[in-house]
C-alpha cells in the first residue's frame, strides 16, 4: 500500500493526432469536466506523444488548438483548470529520461497499445513509439498526480505509472516520494462510456486512425452529419432485448444502447425498459436526436474556440507557466535524489 500524504491532484492528456471523437468525450473529456470543480485539475495536449508517430508540422499545430478547443468546448474552465501543451514544460522530457532509466525492457515488451500501433512491422516503429508509456509515466508524476481520468484503454498504462513510481521510490529509498496514480474510468454516469465502440464494427474501438469516416462521431460534425452517421450505423436484424444479457453476443447493439445510456446518463437496463421490443428503425432515430442534442452545441461552441488561435494559444501558453511552477521543484527533487548536481 502506498502511504503517499501529498494532496489529490488530476492530470490527463490527449494527443492532437487527429479530431476528438464521441469516444474521447465519453471516455475522457466529460470526466475532465466533472473533476474540475472538486480537484486540483491539469489537463494537457501530448504532442510529444503525437510526435511518435508521423505528424505534418502544421497539421500538429492545428490540433494542438483542436485539442484545447475541445476542452473547453466541452466545459473545461481553462480559469479553474491548467490546460496546456506538453512540449511547453520541459520537465516532462526531463523525467522522462530519468524514467527511462528506472523502467524495465520486460515491462514495456508487454504493452499492448505498441503492439497495435506498431503492427507487423515493429523494426520500423520510432523508438519514442516503443518509450511512449514511460513519457505518459513522466507526465503524470511531475506533477505528483494522483489521478488520472481516462478510458478503459489506458488501464495498461497506468499500471506502469505505478510500476514505475514503485520502483523508483525503492531504488532511490525514497518512500512514499511519489504517489501510484490511480485511473479515474468511472464517471459521474459510472462506466458508462468508457470504452464505445466504432459505428461500422462493434469489435473495434472507436479511434481517430480508424479509415472510414462513418466508423465515428465527431464533436466538429453537424446534426446532419452526426444524424446520418447513426443512420448508417451497423445493426441487426433483431429487435432490442428487454433486458442487458440480451445484448451479449450484439457487439453493435450494445454499443448504440451504450452509447444512449452514456449520454442519458439511464443504465443500459433502463434504456432497454423503454426501448425493448423495438427495432433499430425506432431506436436509431431517438438516439441520433439525443447525440445531435447533447454534441451539435459542443461542436458549435469547438468551431467559435478554433476560429480564435490567439485565444488558444495564451491559453496554453499560461497554462504551461502555471504547470512548470508544480513540475520544476518536483524536477530539482528528483535531481538530488538520483545524484544528479542541482
Ligand atoms: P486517444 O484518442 O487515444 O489519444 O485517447 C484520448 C483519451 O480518450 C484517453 O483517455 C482514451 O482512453 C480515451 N478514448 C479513446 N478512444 C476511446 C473510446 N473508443 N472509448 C472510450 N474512451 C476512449
Ligand atoms: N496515452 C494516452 C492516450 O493515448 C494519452 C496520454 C499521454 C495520457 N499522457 C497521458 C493520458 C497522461 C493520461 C495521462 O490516450
């Protein structure tokens, strides 16, 4: 057991690697809204992470705004919470060496998110894409988080922030230095939403890499296009259960009736109490009315954020000066404890 005293502190991030999707508001970006007005909150736009794979320079620097502006747009109060750019406080990378030096190759061998990124062809990955999760570590611990909401997916990772920060305050003898951070994948609504599917393969989670268009909502898209999107949204022939082990061998239905019960905040029981019965021609359009209600006015609110750059970026840019004062000092500590001359 950790005997961690520090205080309770949230830290999450997203990559600007492509557009923020209904999976990402669900799994994450609603908890950061939630949290905010109860802890300490920092909330961070990895674009070294980003950089682990491919990125046009403009491109990067475009969803780096996106990034924030979904944020915001989904009431994140940039005021109450420090939202920023990783890249813009240089003590991540500089832990990150130091973690780099603690974590073990056994451990990173057993990530399964490099396994999936990297495919069969993993000699030609970049070595950050095989450390990413040790930068994930240093991102968290700089600021001594105790917290972190994300979705189901991180879960692996977060294990390693903790295997990490273990170790470290072992070998360096310094207990309780750093806290093991816990995933937050609950939500206010439980855990519903933290792990949502893609709209044309119930199997595969719903991704910004994913090719087709239609597999995902995103928060830029307009009632029309969040409408037709559901529409054409893989099904069955059957109608819904009356009741959620009815659901089990339903990858797609499950995921439309989870996500109904997401943005409802019901449970997927008491959605089926009221849809039961039906088929997908009645349930398809009560639950496009009830994502165009709950994501059209973030998406509006995201295109007025993003035609203000300016805004953005002094948003960042003071966020990442609030951030560096809690990670500079943690720095310098971790400086003296290693030997390093401070
Ligand atoms: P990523 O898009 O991989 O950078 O993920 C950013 C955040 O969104 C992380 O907390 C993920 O766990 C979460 N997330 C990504 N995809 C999904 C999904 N399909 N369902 C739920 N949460 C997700
Ligand atoms: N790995 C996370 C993802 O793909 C992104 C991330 C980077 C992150 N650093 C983090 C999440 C720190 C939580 C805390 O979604």
């Amino acid at each position: 057991m950790s005997g961690y005293q520090g205080p309770m502190r949230v830290l999450s991030g997203i990559q600007p690697s492509g557009g923020m999707h209904l999976g990402n508001y669900l799994g994450a970006i609603r908890k950061f809204a939630e949290l905010q007005h109860q802890y300490d909150c920092n909330f961070c736009v990895v674009d070294m992470h980003a950089i682990t794979v491919w990125q046009d320079p403009e491109k990067l620097r475009e969803q780096t705004f996106h990034i924030a502006a979904s944020y915001i747009a989904s009431g994140v109060d940039p005021e109450k919470a420090t939202v920023f750019h990783q890249s813009g406080v240089r003590a991540h990378a500089e832990l990150a060496w130091v973690f780099n030096c603690v974590a073990r190759l056994g451990w990173l061998d057993r990530m399964t998110q490099f396994k999936d990124k990297a495919g069969k062809n993993s000699e030609r990955a970049s070595v950050g894409l095989y450390t990413y999760p040790v930068l994930q570590a240093a991102d968290i611990l700089v600021y001594k988080a105790t917290h972190v909401p994300v979705g189901e997916d991180q879960k692996q990772h977060l294990e390693l922030s903790r295997d990490i920060a273990g170790k470290f305050n072992h070998d360096y003898n310094a207990a309780d230095f750093f806290p093991l951070p816990e995933p937050l994948i609950k939500g206010q609504f439980g855990d519903a939403g933290a792990r949502i599917m893609s709209l044309r393969d119930g199997a595969a989670k719903m991704s910004k890499s994913d090719p087709s268009e239609n597999a995902c909502i995103f928060l830029a898209d307009d009632a029309d296009k969040i409408a037709k999107k559901i529409k054409k949204a893989k099904s069955d022939p059957e109608a819904l259960p009356s009741e959620a082990a009815g659901l089990e061998g339903r990858p797609e239905a499950a995921n439309l009736v989870g996500i109904y019960a997401a943005l409802s905040g019901k449970s997927a029981a008491e959605v089926l109490s009221e849809f039961g019965g039906q088929g997908f021609g009645a349930f398809k359009p009560a639950l496009a009315e009830l994502v165009v209600e709950k994501i059209a006015p973030i998406g509006a609110e995201l295109r007025r954020l993003e035609a203000d750059p300016a805004f953005l970026q002094s948003v960042l840019e003071k966020g990442a000066e609030r951030a560096a004062a809690i990670a500079d000092p943690v720095v310098r500590e971790v400086k003296e404890i290693v030997g390093f001359l401070v």
